[in-house]
C-alpha cells in the first residue's frame, strides 16, 4: 500500500495523482490544531481552510478513492502532521510514503526530516501548480545581490509566450502598464457589489469554539462568504473577468471607504490552496482580453503581472533566501504593534478603516496592506517578526511563501533591498491621492506639527532621518534625502520632536 500525504494547501483536484484510482493507495489529510495556532489566525481563515479540506476529502472519495481524515476534534489526532503519519504508519501495511512538495520552509523541513527516519522507500513529487520550480528564480538571478522583478517578469512573460508576439516583444510595445494602474477611485463611479458566497459554517466554528482555538477577527458563522471548493472558485473568477476586469488595472491601487472589494479578483485564498492553478487563471484573463473589446490592454496586463510576475518571483525569492531571510531585520527594528492592529481603535481613519476591514472579512487588497498597516509599521520601527505573524493571521490568503517576501521584504525592508530598491514609505500625501480616507480623519492631511497633524507625516521623516546610516547608499534616496537637508533646522526639529512624542503616546 502507498500513503499519500495531501497538505491543506494542495487541494489540486487534477493533480496526476488523482487521475486514476487504485485500492492499493490511501491518501491522508487531517487538521491540526498547530495549524491553527501557528500564528494568531483570523477566524474566517481557520474556517475557510478546514471547510476547504472537508470538501475536498469528500471530492476524493467520491471518486472512488480511499481516503483517511482525521478531524481536528478526533481522540486519535496527535495534533501533528508526522506524529499522526508515524500512528498511520504503523496501523496500515504501507510499503511506500509519498508526498507533494511542500510550499512552507517550515513543513518541507519537517517532512525532509521525516522521510530519513523511515525504513521504507518514499517519494516527493511536484505539486504540479506553479509556472516555476524553486530554484528558477536563484538561477536566473544568479551572481546578482538584487532580484528586480521587473527583469524575472520578463523573463516569464517569453518564456510562457504571453501577451509577446513572434520575436519575443510585448504586445502593445510595452512591458508594463504600471503608470496607468495607480488612478484614485472616482467619487462618482458606482461601487461594485462584492460577490459573495452563503454556507453555514456554525458546526465547525462551533469545534473550534469547544477546543478553545485562538483566533481574531470577526465572523458570521451562518454565512461565510467566501467560496468553498474548485467550483465556487470559478465562480468568483468568472464574475471578476466578465464584470470588473474590465477596470481592474486601472483602479487596483485605488483605496475608498465605499466599499471592500472593488474591482479585485479575490482568487488569492483558492490559487494558494490550489484549488485553482495559475495557468488556468491567467489564461482564462488573456480569453477575456481576446474576447471582451471592454478587457484592454492594461487591465489584462496589470492582473496578469500579479500571478506570474508577483507571485511566482515571491516564491522565488522565498525559496532562494530561506531559512536566512526569517532572520533579516535591516533597521534592527523592535518596537510592539500597537494593540489597535487588533481592534481596529485609533483616530487615524485610514489605519481604522483598513484594519477594521480586515478584521470583518479578513481581506485587503495588495495596497491597502502595503501602504496602510505596513507603512505605518515600518514607519513606526516595529519588529518584523510582530508584523509577519500578523500579516500572516489576518489575511484569509496569506501563507508564508508569499506573505514573509511581501510583509518583510516588500513592505518593511527588513531584507535590505532584496525585493524593493527602495522602502515603500509614503506620508500623508500618498495616501490621500489613493484614496478618500483623508477626508474623514481626525487629523489633518496638510499639517506636519501640531495637535491635530497628520502622524504619517512627521513619522515619515524621523523614520529616515533615524535610518539614514542604513540607506543612505540606495540611490533612489538621494532626492529625499538632499530635501530634508535643505530644510530648515527648526522645521527639522520639529518634524523629530512631533514623531518622538507620537511615539511615547504609542
């Protein structure tokens, strides 16, 4: 007999693995509660991960196939992934151990560990999900201290012939269209309806209730939005090509009090779990851009250099820079979060709305956890590692692979310049010409020093001014740097005493 591992991130349904049926293999998943604790999780993500598991056992065995799943409440559940295959192990006449490549460092460390303590033959496979191998983007980049995605994005886009034309050049004449995807929601455009799904999920929120699960966020347990299982996935995909693909590129970074969803996909939780592959998406968004005269040119480009410009370049840089880059921390930041990324409780109306959002459904788009939590964070010096874990809790999509690349590297620079050539620190200025929370704010957006001034704004230059020995070789800085020079010294101190005493207040 062969026992086949299945992660809860491997919910591929047309994995090879799966495309014939065999008595003589049983396939594994279970629920873990160190799963469920790893890191303080959202509870609409606890539940989208288990609904999505149990869904797809059922899938499997529908099919014919001999399935164990053991339950998080289960009394033979160990409550860890190899101590409950040593259990199976030792219950089952298995003769081979076979398992998919595992996307967390974390996992892939503990099954490598696992297999050589085994005293039968075993065998990793691919996942069969992603454009790239592992190792691709360190190959590409080899003998370079700096991975531009720019350049790998390119590289994807010749090498899997998309949007590029008989001699290898980008249809359109441009690589990027990046310019034109950072337009501010208009105050008289109509709000999309966020497309959302209906199950009652009480009996196992009930469970993690009764085995006392820590999680945050907020959840109704009788009607779960997001979609459960492949088909719901496609669903959700399909309203997105056909009814706001159309204006995605152009308002993707666009932040508004008006509503949540906008014009974004919110395929992330289903392609990180395989549920849906990359391939199958983006070809589904160049079959719109072929099909629908509204689907233009930018748009496409600007959702496709997401998957795999993005996404396939952040598990690249995960894969080439780990164990190491759990470690990085290049301004040697150590402050707490503040207790309001928990609550959502502060007079800065962009950070409530953001978080505030994130603890109702459990999702933000790309810039508003970019710009907003994070931005704030690095500015503020937090300790990454605080940061990770809750970018990683809060976030229904979030796993590791794609999040520490993101929340470390992109959006703190706590990697030194391995992802971004410079820190994604903005004042108030950015974050009122994206968006309209500005105009709600306690504070005002205008003023650097005083009571009612805007914290981004003072916090913005004592974060380079404190910092400037870490950056002051990053070319992209100098303009920056060469303003706070000339200014002032009066106007200087100020800046630092209005940051200083916001700190203390923290």
């Amino acid at each position: 007999m062969k026992l086949r591992l299945i992660l809860s991130d491997q919910l591929n349904i047309n994995h090879s693995w799966f495309q014939t049926k065999s008595e003589d293999v049983l396939y594994v998943m279970m629920e873990t509660r160190l799963e469920m604790e790893y890191v303080c999780l959202h509870r609409q993500k606890q539940l989208g991960i288990l609904v999505n598991m149990r869904d797809f056992s059922s899938k499997i065995r529908s099919r014919g196939n001999n399935m164990h799943y053991i339950c998080l409440d289960d009394s033979e559940n160990e409550q860890q992934l190899d101590w409950n295959l040593l259990r199976l192990l030792s219950e089952y006449p298995v003769t081979k151990f076979e398992f998919q490549e595992a996307d967390e460092y974390s996992t892939h460390a503990m099954l490598q560990q696992f297999v050589t303590s085994l005293d039968i033959p075993y065998e990793e496979v691919s996942s069969e999900h992603f454009f790239t191998e592992k190792d691709e983007l360190g190959k590409f980049f080899a003998g370079k201290k700096k991975f531009l995605m720019e350049h790998f994005y390119r590289h994807m886009r010749k090498r899997h012939h998309i949007l590029v034309d008989g001699n290898d050049e980008p249809v359109g004449g441009k690589w990027n269209y990046d310019g034109q995807n950072r337009e501010r929601f208009p105050d008289d455009m109509p709000v999309p309806e966020p497309y959302v799904f209906h199950h009652d999920l009480t009996s196992i929120n009930e469970m993690l209730d009764k085995m006392e699960i820590k999680s945050m966020g907020h959840v109704n347990q009788k009607d779960f939005i997001w979609p459960v299982g492949r088909e719901e996935a496609l669903e959700m995909l399909n309203h997105f090509l056909q009814h706001l693909l159309p204006h995605f590129g152009t308002y993707q970074d666009a932040m508004t009090t008006r509503g949540w969803t906008l014009f974004h996909s919110r395929v992330s939780f289903a392609l990180n779990r395989k549920l849906v592959s990359p391939k199958e998406v983006v070809q589904a968004a160049l079959d719109a851009y072929q099909n629908d005269a509204s689907v233009t040119l930018p748009q496409v480009e600007g959702f496709i250099r997401q998957i795999i410009g993005w996404r396939e370049y952040m598990r690249g840089v995960y894969w080439n820079q780990m164990p190491e880059y759990a470690t990085k921390n290049h301004f040697f930041a150590d402050r707490p979060l503040p207790a309001f990324y928990w609550t959502g409780k502060t007079d800065m109306n962009c950070l409530r709305h953001v978080i505030t959002q994130s603890l109702d459904y459990g999702w933000a788009h790309h810039i508003q956890r970019l710009m907003i939590p994070g931005n704030f964070a690095m500015l503020i010096g937090a300790d990454p590692d605080q940061v990770d874990d809750w970018f990683l809790g809060m976030y229904h999509d979030a796993i590791q692979w794609v999040e520490m690349p993101n929340g470390r590297g992109m959006s703190q620079f706590a990697d030194g310049g391995i992802v971004g050539t410079k820190p994604y620190a903005v004042s108030a200025n950015y974050i009122n010409n994206m968006s309209d929370y500005c105009q709600f704010c306690t504070f005002d957006k205008n003023k650097k020093v005083g009571k009612d001034a805007c914290p981004f704004n003072a916090l913005y230059w004592h974060f380079y001014h404190r910092n400037r020995k870490r950056l002051a070789w990053y070319p992209r800085l100098n303009q920056i740097f060469a303003i706070w020079d000339r200014m002032p010294e009066d106007r200087r101190t100020a800046y630092l005493k209005q940051a200083e005493d916001f700190l203390k207040r923290l």
